[in-house]
C-alpha cells in the first residue's frame, strides 16, 4: 500500500504543477506496477493512483513482463475495443503524450483520442504499427484547454500492450507574422505612418508581453492606445491572431532602430526588428502674397527645432528640366578582360563571337557565379529602359540576375531562366515603365551576374535609356537660407508662372521639401477697360507689366493659381482660382460666378466677393469650416461646416422678400437683419453646421440681438431654426461678438437649402438694469465685481468665462437680492492668460440678456503670456503679455515694423486708426525670448 501512496502523491503532484506556471513539465507518469492485478478482460471507471484512471476492456498485469519489453507492468487493451483512459488534466494542457507499447501482431495501432470537460471523445492521432517489441511512441496533443482527458483506444485486431506511459505540459509558442518592417520616417513632432503585424501565441501559462524598442509606440488599435508595451491576456491558455500597429513617436531627431520583444513565460522570445528615422517636419507651405508684376513674397508655416529654411524658386513645377539620352555597349572589341568601355566583370572568357552582334561577354570562367557591372549613368541621371540580349551556350538549369541601383540599394529587375532563351540562340529582353516586371524607378547603376548550373550566357548589345535632370532653380533661390517664415522673392518676369518649395534644417540636419506653390506675378488693373469699366467679351484680367495694361486671356474652364487682388476688380467670364488672396479690394462678380478650388485668405469689411448680381463663389466644404468672405452692399460673410464633401455656392442680398427671392418684391415687416443668403450645394447637403455674420447697422423692424436664430425660406414661408426654449441665444449683447457692432448667430442640422436670413424675437425689456460690471486680477485669482440699479428677487446671475472671447461656459449663478446692489465674485482658477467675462441676466419670464465683456489677465509663476484683442482689430488692440519689461511691435508681412510700444503689466493698448486693412506680425521681445502672432486689422 506504501508503494501505491507514493504514486498517487507523484502524480498528484505533476498534475497540479502547471497550475503555478511550470512550463513543459512532465504532468503525467505511470508504469503500472502499483495497480492492482486484473487477470481477465474487465472494465473500470476508478482505477490506479487515486482511482483517476480508467480502462475498458484490458487486463492489468502490475508485475507482469511482456514478450519483447524487458520491463515489468502493464496493460493489455482487448483487439478492437480495449480502452485505457488517463486522469483529467486540469489545468496546463498537454503538449506530448508519450507511450511506450508493442502489438500482438502485425497491423496494429491505436488511437489517441481526447475530449474537454463532459464533451465527446475526438481523435487527435491514429498511430499504425506491427511492432512486436517494446516500441516508444510520442503523439503531439499541443492542447490548452482546462479539464482536458486523454485516452488510448485499440481499434485494430491485434492486442495492445501499454507500457510506461507518460504526458508533458504543452510548451509555449509564439508566432509573429513577419521579422522586419519597412523603415518608418517622419518629421519631428510627428507620428508616423502605422505598419502592422501580426502575433498568436499557444499554451501559455502567463501573460504575453510586448515591448517596443526607443523612438517606438505600439497598439492593437491603429488609431490610439499607443504606448511602449503591452500586455495581452490569453483565452484557455493561447492567444488567438491578434493585430499588433507600429508607428514612431517623432518625439525626437535622429535614426532609432531595435527589436519589437515578445515574450512570454517558458517560450523562446519572438522578434520583429524595426528600423527608422526622425527628420524636421516638412514646412507646410502658405500661399504667396504681397504678388506684384516682378516679385511676390512666398510663406510657410514654422516648424518646431529650427530656425532657418532653405527656399527654392524655380521656373519649374520639377524645380529640373529634363534631357533625355542613351548608351549603347556592343563589345564589339571584348576579347575577355576584367575592365572594358567603363565596365567591370569577374569570371568570364575572353568573348563569343556569336551574339546579336558579335563579340559578346561571355559568363564563366571559374566557379559558378560570374558578375559584370555597367558603367554609373552621369550625375542626376536615372534610367528609363534597358535594353540586352542574350546568347545559349548550353545554359540549362541555370539563371541570369539583372539588378539596379536605387539610392544605394541593389535591386531586382529580373531573372532571366536559361529556359527563356533558345539553345544554341539568342533572344532580347526589354524593361521599362510599362514592361512586365517593370523597370523601377531611380536606377543610376546596372549589374548582371550569371548563377550557373551548366553551360554558359553570353551578354551583347545592352542599351540603356536614362533622363537627366537640369536644375531650373532662378539666380539666389536655390536653397535661400532664410530666418523667417516668409521672404520676399523679386527680379521676377512679369506674367509668368514661378514655384517655391522650402525645407527646415538646424545646420546639420534638413527637412523633406515641402508641397510646391505656383505663383504668377501680375498687378491687375482697377476697372482699367474698354470705356464700359469693366472688361471685353475677350478677357477676364488685365495685368501691369511695369510700362503698360497686357490682356490675359482666360477661357471659363482654366484655373488661375494663387492670385492676390490688390485693387478693386470686376470680372466678366465664370473664372475658377486655386487660391485667392485678399488684401485690400472688393471683387464683384456681376452675373458671373467665382469658383476657388483650395482657399481663400484673407476678408474684411473693405475687402471681400462682392455678389452684386447673379454670380456666386463657390467652394468646397467638408467636415471642417469654410469661410466665404462674401457681401453686397455691406461685408456679410458666411462658414459653412458639411458632413459629407459637396461644393456650396453662396451670393448676399440686401434686402429680406416675402417670397425669399423677389418675385413680389414685397419685403418682411418682422425683426429680421437686413440681407438673404442664398446658399446651395451641388448636391443635395447633409447636416450643415451655418455660421451668419452681420452688422449691427443691417437690423431692423425692432431686432432684438438677444434673441436671435437663422431663417429659412421653405419655398411657401419662412421658417425659424429654434431651439426647445423658443429662441436660439447667441451672446453678449446677442450674437457672437465678432468686432465693434458685428455679430453672428451660428445653427447646427441644417439639410434644407437656400435662402436665409437672420430673425430675431420680439419681447419686452428685462427687469433687470445693470449699471457697470469690472474685472481685476488678484495674483493667482480674478475679482468680477458689477452693480444694479433694479431687480426683482426671482432674477439670476449667471457669470460666464472664454479664453478666446467668443465660446463662453458658465461658472456661477448667484441669486439676486433686492436689497443688494453691489455683487462680487472671485475666479479662484482662471485661466493662465486673457481671460474674458460676462454676465447672462436671466428674469423671472426666462428673457435674458447679456452684460458687455471685461477682461482680467493673470499670469501664474510670472510666466510670459501673448494674447490680443480684439483681433481683427478694430480702432485700438490690447496686447496683454503679463510683464512689465520689453518691447511689442507690429510689422507687416516684409518685416517691416510700423509701430512699437513698451510692454505694461496689465495691458498695452496700440492705436491701430492708421494701419491699412490686411493682416500684420504683432511681436513681443524681452532679453533674448520672442513671442509672436498674427494680428488682423
């Protein structure tokens, strides 16, 4: 009985082993001499060590040596039918089921069969044998599951004999789908593109880790979630197929490479190698400005690192002109040398006399590789075609490689099988752009080299056509080094059309180039025509070349790019601009319409599309905002937000009808503003987010600004945008403040088109009368202090904070008391910087109405903060930098500076009366730091 104790703690012991993560164990153990003698055919359900095993039809022999084994103990299973059935295995799965066993004849076998839990029996290897001897067989289970059993069934007609037999824990696999990425890059800043792989795993008994090397991030999510490591967690032991994304972080320069780990406990490491580089993001190109007949000034965005710019100006989109040429190498005097023509070869005999035109270069010599390298094509140079011929000497079972040189890299163009050229024969081979293989692209170097098996290739007639690039970069702009993100490009040809590219370095490390920006410097004449003022059936511009008005042709369907319009202009044909630039002028379309296929900068009250007529401006408009500087009488812009892709066209009218579009003539009596957008998509518009700007001179019929929402004409009335409370609030004193006396009202959900007004609700004045309302910084707090000359005891105050002046959010109500006049808040968490306050008066009808907008800036640990306002400006701005030393000025886009004042601790205020409608640099400098941003007047 000892010795039957002893097995069962043995194997109790292995079966519980895998449960504390012991990897590859063995888990079961069992020679049977312990069990108990059954002398004839029998079953039982509860038998050896801790009656965890099984048997059907066997006979149990514990001390019995059969024929051919040596060794005592086993189990006979019975021809056909004899079963012997393992314990459960709880936990750790089983990897190999090991037995040892020998038949009683020839063609016997059995089958291992499994199952989980109270599931059916399946098969998982049938093993056919005739060994009559003790024999060791190892059938791979490679199974995880939890409650898994294990069972040897003897289907065949000769007797089984079951020795020693044994299982071990199933051992940990991980599987990636590749070793290696492409090389990753990116700018600075930047995450780069995603790459992805794929891992499993299987018979885990932990967690699988994954850990990328420095300068990398990794996610099962290709959008987000990215970090250094990860962990995943298996299901009963294997990990299924999972998506690994890979990208780098950009968050420094330099070149980052390393090995992607995945480990797991008891498994062999699997690695995927990654490799990239960190360069200074490209500089996103602006379009010009400042375009005159013979210069322009060309603008980019900075970039984070640098300081200096390379700038190109090319008369050319490729910055290169193109020559095409080609080389011909016929041998016709090789007689077997190393070096001929420029060429270089290993391995060859003297030459073939046959050939296409003899002689030939003839491969091999000695061994079986031979290699010769064409000459390099000339600087600058890439290949376009090659072109060759092949001679059969016997070549059977052999290959010819053609390579190409890319920026460093050997690279495949073909292999050429001795099958594909005749015995004892010749044939020519062709490879360019549209040939199959392709030739790739940027190849400067050829190299052939013959993998001989028997016989030999003989190599004539090799042609290769290549293009040559010719700089086309004009005299000081191939590469400007330039300190600034704008410089003003001049010595320019009048009407004709110039690119400008740029990238960033430090000194040692450069930027890709970024996007090119074509440019045509014309100055284009104020309503300069025939007599009419505007322009002949012929024309659609004029421009100045420095003598004299030139006509420029323009058909309706060509594209105009990157045009600035510097005076007044009229146009008489649909015309279609790539960008448009405003600056200081009014462009009226008449009857015509504008089309602008990228953007529009600038826009102001004295400069914008004027539709006087039928003509509109359309545009593209997506799911960010588009701005239509559009107006008629007055400057009326509109910003349209899509949530799908369709072109909207837009035209302003000065006056609100009836019928929407006039046909009565008869106008609106109700509060309205005074003008109708006419708004329409190409195609049918999907959940339109509307912006309406306004001037407060454009209200009538008693418009309340406190209550306002955006009109619709639904071609039988006009019908309100309102929100559940019955109006839409839009802010201080009722619109978005957007200047002195200009507001806008903003509506979200619009899919009905054309036209819209602005409306506003008539209702009576509020109880509540507010005399003065004052913000102060307090160090690290802000004090909000105002006064009332009456109110009831059911009205509220609602305070409100932006940090840019326009979105405001509510941070207290206070009640109001009768018996107070005087009311104060502190701000114990302002914003660091210009922080902008209001104060929403609510009665008890529900009207409200809203206070002017103070502003209090504070500055925590005496941190420099730049902000203005207003901006565009209006007739003074307030620079607020929280110091009280240094210097702000504003220049204009060359550099120039216009104005300069100390800098106060509250607030600098600059007169801006005499500045010129356009867009300036406003800087503050103190000691060696610089802040900068654009100021709009």
């Amino acid at each position: 009985m000892a010795k039957n104790y002893s097995k069962f703690f043995y194997t109790l012991i292995v079966l519980l082993l895998p449960i504390f993560g012991m990897a590859q164990s063995t888990i079961i153990s069992e020679n049977f001499q312990g069990w108990t003698s059954v002398g004839s055919y029998s079953s039982s359900t509860a038998a050896g060590p801790g009656n965890a095993w099984a048997y059907t039809n066997c006979i149990i022999a514990p001390g019995g040596v059969s024929s051919g084994v040596g060794s005592a103990g086993y189990v006979q299973a019975q021809a056909s039918g004899g079963i012997l059935t393992l314990p459960v295995v709880a936990n750790g799965g089983v990897g190999t089921l090991n037995i040892n066993a020998r038949v009683s004849g020839t063609s016997g076998g059995f089958v291992v069969e499994k199952k989980i839990g109270s599931g059916s029996w399946t098969s998982v290897q049938t093993v056919t044998t005739s060994a009559t001897s003790g024999t060791a067989f190892s059938v791979p289970v490679n199974d995880n599951s939890a409650s898994l059993q294990l069972r040897i069934n003897n289907n065949t007609s000769r007797a089984l004999y079951i020795h020693d037999v044994s299982a071990t824990s199933s051992a940990p696999v991980i599987t990636v789908s590749t070793t290696s990425l492409a090389a990753f890059s990116t700018g600075l800043g930047a995450s780069s593109a995603t790459q992805s792989y794929t891992v499993s795993a299987i018979n885990m008994t932990a967690n699988l880790s994954i850990t990328a090397p420095a300068g990398f991030t990794i996610s099962t999510s290709s959008t987000s979630n990215f970090g250094s490591t990860l962990s995943l967690t298996p299901t009963s032991g294997n990990l299924a197929t999972t998506t690994i994304y890979v990208r780098m972080t950009g968050a420094a320069i330099g070149s980052f490479n390393g090995n992607i780990v995945h480990a797991t406990t008891g498994a062999t490491s699997a690695n995927v190698a990654v490799t990239g580089a960190v360069a200074y993001a490209a500089p996103v190109v602006k379009v010009a400005s400042n375009i005159g007949a013979t210069s322009f000034s060309a603008n980019w965005s900075p970039v984070t690192g640098v300081t200096s710019y390379l700038l190109d100006v090319s008369t050319n989109a490729q910055f290169a002109t193109t020559t095409s040429s080609s080389i011909t190498e016929g041998f016709d005097t090789y007689t077997g040398s190393a070096l001929y023509n420029g060429w270089v070869f290993d391995n060859t005999i003297s030459n073939y006399t046959s050939g296409a035109s003899p002689n030939s270069v003839k491969f091999l010599n000695s061994g079986t590789v031979g290699t010769g390298y064409a000459p390099a094509l000339p600087a600058n140079s890439t290949a376009t075609e090659l072109k060759f011929t092949l001679a059969n000497n016997g070549s059977s079972g052999s290959s010819f490689l053609v390579e190409g040189l890319v920026n460093g890299t050997w690279t495949t163009v073909a292999t050429v099988l001795s099958a594909a050229v005749p015995t004892s024969g010749t044939a020519t081979f062709t490879y360019n752009a549209t040939t199959s293989p392709a030739l790739p692209a940027g190849i400067t170097q050829f190299r052939f080299t013959y993998n001989k098996n028997t016989g030999n290739f003989g190599l004539d007639d090799v042609m290769t056509k290549y293009n040559t690039a010719v700089s086309s970069m004009i005299s000081g702009y191939n590469g400007l080094q330039v300190n600034d993100t704008t410089a003003t490009v001049s010595g320019l040809t009048t009407g004709t059309p110039y690119y400008y590219r740029v990238r960033a370095t430090d000194g040692t490390i450069t930027s890709p180039n970024s996007a090119t920006i074509k440019v045509t410097p014309l100055v284009f004449n104020k309503y300069h025509s025939i007599a009419s003022g505007d322009f002949d059936d012929t024309y659609n511009w004029q421009g100045w070349d420095g003598a004299q008005w030139i006509n420029y042709p323009l058909p309706p369907h060509d594209v105009l790019d990157s045009i600035a319009i510097d005076h007044n202009i009229k146009v008489k044909n649909d015309i279609t601009v790539k960008n448009l630039a405003l600056s200081n002028n009014v462009l009226s379309l008449g009857d015509n319409n504008l089309t602008v296929t990228n953007q529009i900068t600038g826009g102001s009250a004295s400069s914008y599309v004027k539709t006087d007529g039928n003509g509109t401006l359309k545009m593209s408009v997506g799911n960010t905002p588009v701005f239509f500087p559009v107006g008629n009488g007055s400057y009326n812009p509109a910003t349209l937000t899509n949530a799908g892709y369709d072109n909207f066209s837009i035209k302003v009218g000065d006056v609100v009808y009836e019928d929407g579009h006039g046909a009565s003539s008869t106008t609106v009596t109700n509060p309205v503003v005074n003008h109708t957008w006419y708004i329409t998509p190409d195609g049918a518009g999907n959940n339109v987010t509307m912006t309406l700007q306004w001037n407060a001179a454009d209200e009538i019929n008693d418009f309340n600004r406190n209550h306002t929402y955006i009109r619709h004409y639904n071609g039988t009335a006009w019908e309100d945008y309102l929100t559940a409370s019955g109006y839409t609030e839009v802010t201080v004193p009722g619109g978005h403040f957007v200047s002195n006396n200009v507001y806008d009202v903003i509506q979200a959900n619009i899919s009905n088109f054309s036209p819209f007004t602005v409306g506003a609700a008539h209702v009576a004045p509020l109880a509540i009368t507010l005399t003065d309302i004052n913000a102060v910084n307090k160090g690290n707090a802000n004090l909000i202090s105002w006064k009332t000359a009456s109110a009831d005891a059911s009205d509220i105050f609602t305070l409100e904070r932006s940090q840019n002046g326009k979105d405001f959010v509510a941070i207290t109500s206070l009640p109001v008391q009768k018996s107070i006049s005087d009311y104060q808040y502190t701000d114990t968490k302002p914003f660091n910087g210009v922080n902008y306050y209001r104060l929403k008066m609510t009665d008890k009808t529900l009207q409200a109405s809203y206070s002017k907008v103070v502003i209090a800036n504070t500055v925590v640990d005496n941190a420099a903060s730049l902000n203005v306002y207003p901006n565009p400006a209006t007739d003074n701005v307030t620079v607020y930098t929280g110091k009280s030393a240094g210097t702000i000025t504003i220049a204009d886009l060359n550099g120039k500076i216009l104005k300069a004042a100390a800098a106060n601790t509250e607030a600098t205020t600059i007169n801006t009366n005499d500045l010129a409608k356009g867009v300036y640099i406003l800087r503050y400098t103190e000691g060696t730091s610089t802040q900068q941003t654009k100021l709009v007047k």
